[in-house]
C-alpha cells in the first residue's frame, strides 16, 4: 500500500474508490443528522442505534439473536451466545466514555474494552492485556494466521503511534484502518471483533462525523454478512492498494447501511410507531 513517511493513512484516502466511499458516506450522514425528528429526541435514536449496533456486532460474533430478543433480555450473564451479546451491549455503552482517553492514550481504551467485554468469562491474568507468546485466541470468525505476541506488540505501538499523531486521512479512512488492525491482530484471547468493532466505534464518534453515535456501522456490517466481511477483510490483510481499497469500501458501506437503519428509526418515531 502506498504510504507517506509523514501521514501514511492519508495515502490511502486517496485510493481507486475511496474517495468516492468517503464522499458517499458523508451524504448520508449528513442526511440523518439533518432529519427532523434529531432536533429533538437525537437521544433517542443514539439510544436505539446502540441497541442495534451491539446486536449486529454480536452477529458477526455468532451470537445471531433477533433484536426483539436482546431488547427483551435483562440477563445476560450466562456463557456463549448470550455472554457475547451482554458483551457487546457493554461495549456499546462504553464506548462514548472513553473519546478523551482514545486521543490521549489509544492502548488503554484497547485494555478497558477487552476487559469490558470479558466480563469475568476470562481467566482474570489475561484480560486487559495483549496475549503472550503461545497463548490462545478464541475468534472463530477470523482464520488468518496469527501474529506472533511480538509483532502484535510492536504493531500496536504502531497503531498507537498513527492515532496520536494524527492525521489528515477522513474519519472513514482511519476507522477502517484500525478496525481492521485489530482483526489482523486479534491481540487479546478473546472478544477481538467485539473489541475492533467498538473501536472502529470510537474513531466513527471522536472523528466528528458521527458525534451522537447514530449511524453503527456494526449494523451494516452485519447486513452485508459474514462471508462479505470476511472477504474484505482479506483485503486489508494482502496490503495491496486494491485489498485496503475494497476493505474501506466495505467500512464505508456498513456505515452507510447503519444510517439507513437509524434513518428508519427516525422514520418511526415521527410516526408516533417507536
């Protein structure tokens, strides 16, 4: 992938299609943060997007529950399916708590969501902390080799290190790139999609374009399916330009799917119907 000494995400906005995608998801946000009923009851479609953000995540974790289902629950402290789901609604609710800790200090906010997510479902020396050589990770979605603890260490930095520096690459952009990092990586032994979903959460939020966390692009990337997430995901992991282009494409359209959603909720609420 082409990349600058100075800004290398910034190289990747300027990719076949991206910028179309950036422009693209741009509109549409603009149009439902332009809708009416944001004006006054904004709160309530966060509220509704967080919802349907964690459901679609906890989707692709393969806890596949219908939305009335998770609405309904209040328990979900049992183990498997249910575990995921309570995991990813936490993950949701934290996600805005932690935009000023993101800008100063991105790994911890990495820490806190995984140790979030667990919950207490994982053995209490691992949570919140990278794997260590010879370690486990339970990601059944995501089948590319695994980075040794080293490289997972150094790429963090790394990662860590483009975040604070900042850049001149669109929200959409940086997002995709630390979504899929952290899928590349999965650098705890658990909950890593959950953890790369929320985070591309956070950029989506702290970036400005989404600042009331209305358009989950969990949705949308749950909408397109696992199969298509996975694929464009091997696009970000063969580090071609046409790999990274197809895989922000596809983040651009889980936005754009999310807004979709929420614009649907907007829909609802002005009819008197949610």
């Amino acid at each position: 992938m082409s990349t600058t000494a100075s800004d290398p995400l910034a190289a990747l906005g300027t990719l076949p299609g991206v910028v179309d995608a950036v422009d693209s998801v741009r509109k549409a946000v603009d149009r439902v943060y332009g809708h009416r009923v944001m004006r006054r009851r904004s709160n309530e479609v966060t509220a509704e997007a967080a919802l349907r953000g964690a459901r679609g995540s906890a989707a692709l974790s393969g806890a596949d529950w219908n939305l009335e289902e998770v609405r309904r629950r209040t328990d979900f402290s049992g183990e498997g399916e249910a575990h995921v789901i309570g995991a990813a609604l936490r993950l949701t609710a934290e996600a805005g708590q932690l935009l000023s800790i993101w800008r100063q200090s991105p790994l911890r906010v990495l820490a806190r969501l995984h140790l979030v997510a667990a919950g207490g479902a994982a053995p209490e020396d691992t949570v919140g902390r990278p794997r260590l050589a010879g370690e486990p990770v339970d990601e059944p979605l995501i089948e590319a080799p695994l980075p040794d603890a080293e490289e997972v260490a150094g790429r963090l930095e790394g990662l860590s290190g483009l975040i604070l520096s900042g850049t001149a690459a669109p929200a959409l952009v940086t997002a995709a790139v630390v979504h899929g990092e952290l899928l590349a990586l999965r650098p705890f032994g658990s909950y890593n999609g959950l953890v790369a979903r929320t985070a591309e959460r956070i950029v989506l939020i702290g970036s400005g374009l989404d600042p009331k966390s209305i358009c989950p692009a969990e949705v949308g990337h749950a909408e397109q399916g696992r199969a298509a997430y996975v694929a464009a995901f091997e696009g970000y992991l063969s580090g071609t330009p046409e790999g990274m282009a197809a895989w922000i494409a596809h983040c651009g359209r889980a936005v754009e799917l999310g807004v979709r959603e929420s614009t649907a909720v907007c829909e609802a609420l002005q009819r008197g119907a949610a």
